[in-house]
C-alpha cells in the first residue's frame, strides 16, 4: 500500500507542475492526504522494528562492564545484548525493508528511506545515551564497550541505513569511542566533545568518579528505562538541573566532612554544565 500510494503521488506531482496554478490548488489537499495515508500504513511497521532494537540495547545494562582482568580484555565476542541486536537488524533487513526499500542504485528519497534514516539515527543516539549510564565502567570494560560500539556501526550500516549518510548521530557514535580512553585531564580540551551531546559526556563522567557522586539515574532511585523517558522529554538544559542537583549533594558531603579535595571530574562537569547553562540564556 505504501508503495503503491507513493508512486501515485510521485506521478501526480510531476503532472502538476504543467497544469495552471488553480488546478494545483485543487489537487495539491488530496495529494497531501494521499502521501499522508502512506506514511500512516508503515509508521507503525517502523516503530515496531524501533522498540525492538531499543529492547536490545536496554539489555546493555545487565552486561558486566566492571570486569578486571585479561580473560575481560582479550574476550573479542561482541557482548549477548549486541548480538541480538544483529540479529535483529538482519532480520529486519531480509523481511521488510529489502521489500520497502528503492534499490541501492536508485537515490530517490522515498518515505521509507527517510523513516529508515530516522530509525537508524535513533538506535545510534540511544546506543550512545546507555553506554554513557554505564558505571561501573572498567578498563576492560571500555574495550568491550568499544567493541560492542564497532558491531552496533556494522549492523547498522549493512543492514538499516548506511551511517556515513547519517550526519551527527554517526560522529557523535565514532566520537564517543575514543572519549572512554581518554585520561580525565585530557578531557577538557579534546576536540572530541564537539561532536556529543553535554548530556552524554556529563553522563559518562559518573563513571569515572567516586559512588558517593551519585548519577540523577541513583539520586532519583530511577531505573534506566524510566531516566531514558524522561530524557527523551526533555533538553539539555533540564537535564543540567538534575546533574547539578547531584554535583550539590556531593559537593555537601564532601565539605561535611571537613575535605577540601573534590574528585577531578567534579569541575569538569560544572565547567560542561555551565557553557551549556550559558548557551540556553
């Protein structure tokens, strides 16, 4: 039906443009409902195939990234959650899209590519949102981290949507990879952070600090679905009010105990909170 709709509609809009303005006037409603009743009859075929790959990735937080050791570090199997996820988008790839999809050697964008491109864009943003929630966060579990990172960018692009095409979300994915090994020191200044979101390098230095330095995840008593709603609902600067209400906390404790020393990631992440506090003004 999709398919069918779209060529009616391409069709027709191509035939408008000859025709005077007031037939275009006439016709150009119907044709808008006639794209709209197409997007309407996959819309839901796509978020089906969303939740699903979100599903996956949730997964992410019953892994053990806190592991020491060699047997963790030289383990190359991508992570349970990751393959499932591969699995996944193989499927999706072979049932549905190789039907819905244009040819690869076609470049005309159609509703299926643009709702492809949003999906794939998504599960590379949400992908990067739960691996900087992760904590504890060991060497060793950087390195699955970044392994999982290269299997989630091969399942993606081979079978959703090539992620070169996919703007920020894909630099902010290959950014992210090499922000886990950077010393804390070397943060500040890395042109890396350009390329991804406050909230996600805010986030990803909870796991390089002390556990009394508690997450907004840990303050609130949230689990990482809930906290991911409510990010999903709200900007970055909302969520700056609920890392800074925990920098307070620690901040607190800290001085009660009559400390002057704060762990250095402490004015990392009110020097973020405060650019971005500035760039919301």
């Amino acid at each position: 039906m999709c398919l069918h709709l779209q060529e009616v509609h391409t069709r027709i809009s191509s035939v408008l443009s000859t025709l005077p303005n007031v037939a275009s006037e006439v016709l150009s409603p119907s044709l808008g409902v006639i794209y709209g009743v197409a997007c309407d009859s996959v819309t839901s075929l796509f978020q089906a195939m969303l939740d699903r790959l979100e599903s996956c990735i949730l997964k992410m937080h019953e892994q053990d990234f806190a592991g020491h050791g060699m047997d963790a570090a030289m383990d190359n199997n991508a992570s349970a959650y990751m393959e499932e996820l591969q699995k996944c988008a193989i499927h999706f790839r072979s049932e549905f899209l190789s039907k819905l999809l244009p040819s690869s050697s076609s470049r005309s964008e159609t509703i299926c590519t643009i709702m492809v491109r949003r999906m794939a864009s998504r599960v590379l943003i949400f992908f990067i949102r739960h691996a900087s929630l992760v904590r504890p966060l060991s060497e060793a579990g950087k390195l699955r981290m970044a392994r999982d990172m290269a299997e989630l960018e091969l399942a993606v692009g081979q079978n959703l949507f090539p992620v070169e095409q996919m703007g920020a979300p894909y630099r902010a994915l290959r950014a992210f990879r090499p922000v886990l090994f950077l010393e804390t020191s070397q943060l500040e200044k890395s042109p890396l952070l350009q390329d991804l979101p406050p909230s996600v390098i805010i986030h990803h230095l909870y796991s390089r600090g002390p556990d009394e330095l508690q997450s907004p995840l840990q303050r609130n008593k949230l689990t990482p679905v809930q906290y991911s709603l409510w990010l999903d609902s709200h900007g970055e600067d909302q969520i700056w009010k609920g890392v800074k209400a925990t920098l307070d906390d620690y901040e607190m404790r800290v001085r009660s105990r009559g400390d002057k020393e704060f762990s250095p990631v402490y004015p990392l992440m009110l020097q973020i909170g405060s650019a971005l506090s500035q760039a919301t003004t």
